[in-house]
C-alpha cells in the first residue's frame, strides 16, 4: 500500500486508509480521433463487498492479486452505477466500507505492441476513495467522488506477446470523515445491550443519500505517445468579432508543431492559428446565447487542434477537437450579463438520481430531463450538491441550459469543516473541477458550497482563501456558494460575485402561513441588498408534495400547498425581478433520495416531477411562468419571436 497520508486516514478508525497524488496533467474528454481510440468498460463487473468487521480483509487477503471470483462469492454489478439499490441484500443499501469491482478485458493488438501508443484507464468517477490496480498492479488512487480521473498504463500492457489481457480491479470506500467532501462522521454504538459490539452509523448533514460506487463511465483509450495533454479556451467579444483565446499543453515532446483551427458549424474553417496559445479572430460571430435566447441548438465552434512531433521510436500526430461557444459573462451591481445582455435565471436545482442506478449515469434518463427541462421552458440549473456527468454539461453546450456548477461541499456545518486540512482538500477539489469543466460555455458561475455554517469565525477566512483560489484557476467566471444564514452573520458573503440565497418560508418555519411568504421575502431580498450591492439568486425555495395528496383549502403535503406556495413566492419575487433579483431556482426538478427519517417518506418529495419523471400540478404552474418570463423578455435576436408558450414545440 502507498504510505503518504495513510497515516492520518487510518487514525479516523478501521474502515479507511491512503493517500493522495498530486493534481497534475490535464483531463480532457475521451474523444475519438484519427489518432485517438476509446474500449468502453461500461457493462457487467464483478463485485464484492468486504463484510468484514475491520472492512479489510481484502487487503489483508489481498484480493487485486488474482481474480476477485478466487476470493469467494461475487455479484454481477452493472457500471454506470451506485450499488445500493442494485442487490436484494439489504446489507448492501446502507453499506460503509470497502467494496471491490473487478472487470477482464483483452486489448486490441495494435495497443500493446504499437510502442507509439499511449494507453490510459479512466474512472468517470469513484465515490469516495479508490484505488486502483491493473493486473495486480497498485497504479492509481484518487480521494473524492463525481469527478474523472485517469492513469497511463502503458508499462503495464507493453510488455509482451500475452499483455493483452488487462484486468482491472477497483477497491472503493464511501466512508465520509470531517475533511472530506461531502463531510461526515462514523459513530459508534457502545451501548452493549442495545447494539452489537462494533457496530457503526455513517453520520452525515446533508439531505440526499449517500449513494457510492462506480457511478460514471469506466474506459481505456489511447493517444500518442508525445500527445496533447490539455486546451484552455477563453471567448469574448470585440465589436462584430468573436474571439477565441486559446492554450495548449503538450506532454512527452519538445520538437513538435501545432496547427490550430477554428470551424463553423457547417465545417468551414473560419480562422488558424499555430503555436500553444493565441488568439483567433472570428468577425461576424455567432454568439453561445442560453436557450430561449436564440433558436435551438446552441451555436459551437469546433476547435481542431492537430499535432506533429519526432520521437525516437519514429513519427506520431496527435488530433483533438474541442467544442467551443463564443460567449461572454459579467456581473455588475444588479444584473448579471451574458454577451452583454442582462440575463434572469429561472430554473431548476436538480439531483442525478433515478430509482436503480442511484447516482449512475444513464443516457435514457439524461434525454428525458432534458425535454423536460425545455417543455419547462427552463433555461438554467444548478449541479446541486456535487458535480454531474460530463456527458450532461456536453448537452447544457448544445441546448443552451446555463450552468452553476456546483463542488461537492454540502454539510460543512461544524468547526472542524473548516480546518486548513478541509480547507487544502476543498482546493484540489475546486482544481479538479475546474480543470473538467472549464471550457463549456454552459457553465457561467461556479459555486463552492452548499448552505455552509458561514456565520461562524472561521468560515470567512476559509472562504476567502476557498474563492480567491478558485478566481485563481478561472479568472473569466464569477463564484458563488449558496447560502442560508442570516446576512448580518453571514462571514463568507463579502467575497462571492452573486448572493445565491435558499429560504423555505411557509414550510420549514410558519408552517401553513401562505400568507407570511411575500412580506418574508421581500424583508430578506432588502436585508441582502443594502448590505452587500451584488445581485441576487434565489437559489432555493419550494414545498414538499405527495403526489395525488389534494386538500383545499390548501394543506402542506397536498398539491395544492404546493402551487399556492410556489405562487406566493413568485408574487415576490416579480417585485424585486428586474431590480436586483435575477435569478430563481425551484428546489427540486424532481423528488430524490435521501437517508431514512421520520420526516421523510421514500426520500425527498419537493419535485415537480416524481422521481419517475411525471408532472405534479405544479409542473404546469411553473411551466406557465417560465415562458411568460421568456415572452416579457426583450431578446436580441427576432428569432426569439417564436419561442413563446403557445407556439413552442412542445405545447
């Protein structure tokens, strides 16, 4: 095992140990290319989970050094998944520890022997802590869910005439200890004559389930050997012309040659460059605008970045293409900008959660979201709690959804969250994001955490550190968290771009008081307002529904409660909207999952969809006021004209 901080893991108790590599490299998507091909390791794995009391008896046994079916019993487990809900054993559902996944595949010839490829394993994403090894090898591991990481494992299938079958073994832990991201605690239950000794709870305080597993994409795919690492692309606007900043890193080469090209739409070459970095001019641009701002798709670019290089084992070229939007994002006193022009956000939160794959990404289920998301007429959401599939924010390119991406700091509640360990693990967590997503123009704002205690002492120095490094690594977009303590308290505020504020009036306080929500509201906007002069989100709001629940007069749990509650908010928010409010956002999109408590039943009901995707009456509602805000809109484009309720495609 790596030594490092296996130390400091081991001392939080018996369920984790490990360590973790430094940021390094770039990590663009896995595209195919003339010189680039991608093996999908999505399917069936094999899985087991370690039920031993320490959780470590497949270290100890070390079962990465044969075939996991050798160890003793294994499950059949889908990847993309979480593997809660997968099995009928209920040890599994609300499983900590460690848990192993094991899948044998053989390579194409022409990877192992062509000493010109490069060959790398990717992980979409690992909840919480992995580590990895390929043929019993230990080559990777990676502390932090919902984001990809990947190992070159070249050495390892270049070796010989049988290196062509790979087996790739994966141990996952989802133990969440203070420092991590979402933050947690084991406790243990010493109490003798009401609990086994040895028992434990995961602890957690934040309000979805802790779902784990392989919950991305799995797959191997291959460059050159001198090849391009990673593109950062930055967009404006001067005059008629769009521009297009660009930077390139080459990896395993200092005698190479870049030739960079900008296409159209219609594949025509519209401007070139060489070198690693420039600036393309493009006059005349068609500009990235968010849905219901100009026709469906999104206009993109594409970014063709071709490379030539001498090696010593003979000549490699590398190809990558890169979507690009020309767009730009500013912030001022009220209003926030894209391209120039005040945008309102109205939209939804959203969780990736589905009744079988928990977290796991699904193609079926992302398609219809998004029609859902355009019936709507939504033009935003945020990654509520944690970041989503890359595959989503590609989709957020295309449609013209803005994006506020969110890192996965939920739960930071107490004062250890905000130690400088916390604080360091928060940062390469924010690297790690940013380096993913920085070159969609979906995403306009990042946010850095969700509802934290930020009125105590410590957080505003944590925040400020947490968001100056964050302006750091992406100086082109504002940032955010997303707040609900009391703005005189609130220490972490004076440093975001935007006030993204939650408040749920009428419903987790003055329960039933429909009648208190438009006074509380407005109190709440002002209080924010004159003491900060930054424009305002609301970032949540919402009530909790039973589907098929009807009370009238309206009772909390009933649809009715539901619209009448959304209805007094958006009275409120229709006074501010225009002023310095410029954005809401309805929690939830859909109910979702969450721990079991008494106060929740099968999870967490505030959707306006099920969690099988079909409308409450509140759907409607909504659906009504987003196009009539659309309509109200003065949009720069006549195209815009038709975007209307009555004569959407979807009516």
């Amino acid at each position: 095992m790596a030594r490092g901080r296996a130390a400091a893991w081991a001392a939080l108790g018996p369920l984790l140990w490990g360590c973790a590599l430094a940021l390094q490299g770039g990590m663009l998507y896995p595209r195919e290319s003339p010189s680039r091909e991608r093996k999908s390791l999505d399917g069936l794995w094999r899985f087991r989970a370690d039920f031993s009391d320490t959780r470590r008896r497949g270290f100890e046994e070390q079962w990465y050094r044969r075939p996991l079916r050798e160890s003793g019993p294994t499950l059949d487990m889908p990847v993309p998944s979480s593997f809660n809900d997968i099995s009928q054993d209920w040890r599994l559902r609300h499983f900590v520890g460690w848990v192993w996944y094991e899948r044998e595949v053989t390579l194409p010839e022409r990877w192992t022997q062509d000493l010109r490829t490069r060959v790398v394993l990717r992980i979409g994403s690992a909840h919480s802590y992995a580590i990895v090894w390929v043929n019993g090898v230990n080559t990777l591991e990676h502390e932090g869910g919902y984001l990809p990481f990947e190992v070159d494992i070249s050495s390892l299938v270049q070796v010989g005439p049988l290196s062509s079958h790979l087996r790739v073994t994966i141990a996952i832990n989802n133990t969440l200890t203070p420092s991590t991201l979402p933050p947690g605690t084991i406790r243990y239950m010493t109490d003798a004559s009401r609990y086994p000794k040895g028992y434990f709870v995961q602890n957690t305080d934040f309000d979805f389930f802790n779902y784990a597993g392989l919950q991305r994409s799995v797959l191997l795919y291959t460059t050159p050997t001198t090849y391009i690492d990673d593109i950062t692309v930055t967009t404006g606007v001067q005059q008629d012309s769009g521009l297009v900043n660009y930077q390139i890193s080459v990896k395993r080469g200092s005698q190479f040659e870049l030739e960079v090209r900008l296409l159209d739409a219609e594949n025509k070459v519209v401007a070139a460059g060489t070198g690693t970095q420039g600036q393309l001019k493009v006059p005349g641009a068609n500009l990235w605008w968010p849905y219901l701002m100009h026709e469906l798709p999104a206009y993109l670019y594409s970014l063709e970045v071709r490379l030539t290089a001498q090696t010593s084992v003979g000549p490699v070229s590398d190809f990558y293409t890169l979507p690009v939007g020309i767009r730009t994002v500013a912030v001022t006193e009220s209003q926030f900008l894209i391209n120039g022009k005040p945008f309102y956000f109205h939209g939804v939160n959203k969780h990736e959660d589905s009744d079988i794959r928990g977290k796991g990404f699904d193609w079926p289920l992302l398609v219809k979201d998004f029609n859902l998301l355009l019936w709507l007429g939504a033009n935003a959401f945020r990654t509520s709690h944690y970041p989503y599939a890359e595959e989503v924010l590609q989709m957020c390119d295309r449609y013209g959804i803005v994006v506020i991406d969110e890192c996965p700091a939920v739960g930071l509640v107490l004062p250890q969250h905000f130690s400088n360990t916390s604080m360091n693990h928060h940062m390469r967590v924010m690297e790690e994001l940013v380096r993913r997503d920085k070159n969609h123009p979906a995403v306009v704002m990042w946010s850095v955490a969700n509802e934290p205690a930020s009125s105590l002492e410590s957080a505003g120095y944590y925040f400020k550190m947490v968001i100056t490094h964050t302006k750091a690594l992406d100086p082109s977009r504002p940032v955010t968290f997303v707040t609900n303590s009391n703005y005189a308290a609130d220490k972490g505020a004076p440093y975001v771009d935007v006030i993204c504020v939650n408040s749920y009036y009428s419903w987790y306080h003055d329960y039933g008081h429909l009648e208190l929500i438009q006074l509380q509201l407005g109190t709440q906007f002002e209080n924010w307002y004159k003491t900060y002069h930054k424009p305002i989100i609301q970032s949540e709001y919402g009530a909790e529904t039973i589907v098929g629940f009807h009370q009238d007069p309206p009772l909390m749990f009933s649809e009715e409660y539901q619209k009448a509650l959304l209805e007094q908010y958006h009275l409120g928010l229709d006074e501010k909207r225009g002023k310095y409010v410029v954005g809401e956002l309805i929690w939830n999109f859909a109910d979702f999952m969450t721990n079991q408590t008494p106060q929740r039943v099968l999870g967490n009901k505030k959707g306006i969809f099920t969690r099988q995707r079909q409308p409450k009456a509140a759907a409607f509602l909504l659906r009504e006021r987003y196009w009539k805000i659309a309509n109200e809109t003065r949009y720069p484009h006549s195209a815009a004209k038709s975007q209307c309720l009555e004569n959407s495609p979807f009516t």
